[in-house]
C-alpha cells in the first residue's frame, strides 16, 4: 500500500510539472533566448574577423602560395569535402604551406577558431551555422 501511495504521488508532481517544450512559454522569453545566441555569435564573428584580418588575411586576401581566397567558393572548390572538418585543426597545427596559427603563434585556440568560423562565414554565407 506505501509504495501504491509512492507511485500515485510521483504520477501527479510528473504530470503537473511542464514539458520540454514548454520551457519557453511565450514568444518574448524565445526571442530573448534568440537575440542572446545572435549576440554570442555576432561578438564570436567580431572576433574571428579582427584575427582573420591580423593573421590571415595577408596570405587568404591575396592566395599566397596558393591559399584558397576567403570569400571565394571556387578556390576552395579542389579542397577535400571534409575541409570544413578539418579547416580549424590545420589552422591551429598548420598544414602545407600554411603555417600553425598563421604564423601568429601567440594566439589562443579559440581565437583560431574564430577566424576559422569567420572564413567560413563570409565565403559560404548561406550555410546553416550552429
């Protein structure tokens, strides 16, 4: 009989409290969450262009030594599928001609990051990004 009553009472807080989806309620607590994520993305960008611009963009504005141009799909277009995979770890590492952290060893891994996401950004601008 207790543990009938145990259960009865763990049936009734679970159906009483909210589900998943309900977490955000309104409309206005979603835009909240959203504007949020924007704002963490846009100063992520923000950061990844200031990088770019003072670590990569001497060799990726220019395609020096044959780097693939940022903003120009076609000559990443030879690249394997899986780049974008692995275009962070070869920015971090380095990878052929291109030398670890753009030659700019003093940066940080997230910024490496960064400017990775930012390259990505501004040359294939309608990819869904997370």
């Amino acid at each position: 009989m207790k543990r009938l009553r145990i259960w009865t009472t763990a049936a009734l807080l679970m159906c009483s409290l909210p589900a998943c989806e309900n977490l955000y309620s309104s409309e206005s607590d979603q835009a909240g969450l959203d504007s949020e994520v924007m704002s963490w993305r846009q100063r992520y960008l923000e950061l990844g262009q200031v990088t770019y611009e003072d670590a990569c963009a001497q060799c990726h504005d220019e395609g020096k030594d044959e780097a693939p141009l940022t903003g120009d799909q076609a000559s990443w277009s030879d690249r394997s599928p899986l780049w974008s995979s692995v275009l962070i770890v070869h920015a971090q590492n380095g990878y052929l001609g291109m030398p670890a952290k753009g030659g700019c060893g003093t940066l940080s891994k997230q910024q490496v990051a960064a400017a990775g996401e930012y390259m990505l950004s501004v040359t294939f601008p309608g990819l869904p990004r997370d």
